[in-house]
C-alpha cells in the first residue's frame, strides 16, 4: 500500500499545497478501499496491525519523505485499518 502511495505520490512532486492535498486525499481514499477489502479477506489482530503499519512506515522512509509527514501517514494507516 505504500507501494501505491509513493507510485502516485513521489517525493519530488512539485504540486501546489491545493493540488497536493487533494491528490493525497483521492490516494488515500484508494488505499482505504484496499484496505477494506483485505481486512474481509484476513483477520488482523494487533500484532498484524503494528506490523503493517511498521512496513508502511519504513517504506516512506526508505522512499524519502519528511518524518513528520510519514508519521501523520502511519497514524491515519492506523485508524483505517482499525476502522
């Protein structure tokens, strides 16, 4: 699923502030769909929870993108696994 957000979503984008948050909004809105839909197939307890969101995680870092950004990314990972 990062594999979706950093093909859609480079690190060296160059959009204006607008333009980003809305494309990080409709990629976010696929990733959740791709989550739901992996959740209906497998049952996620806790410990498979942290360990997706920790290759999430590390996947944006190794990509390059800012900490803080990565971690506002993990943490709404996070809650839509969990919703």
């Amino acid at each position: 699923m990062a594999g979706l957000y950093m093909e859609r979503m480079p690190v060296d984008t160059a959009l204006k502030e607008k333009q980003f948050a809305a494309q990080s909004v409709k990629i976010m809105a696929q990733i959740d769909h791709q989550l739901k839909s992996y959740k209906q197939r497998n049952k996620l307890n806790f410990y498979k929870v942290a360990q997706m969101a920790n290759a999430f995680k590390w996947a944006l870092k190794d990509a390059g993108y800012e900490d803080a950004y990565i971690d506002r990314l993990t943490q709404w990972f996070v809650v839509a696994v969990k919703a």
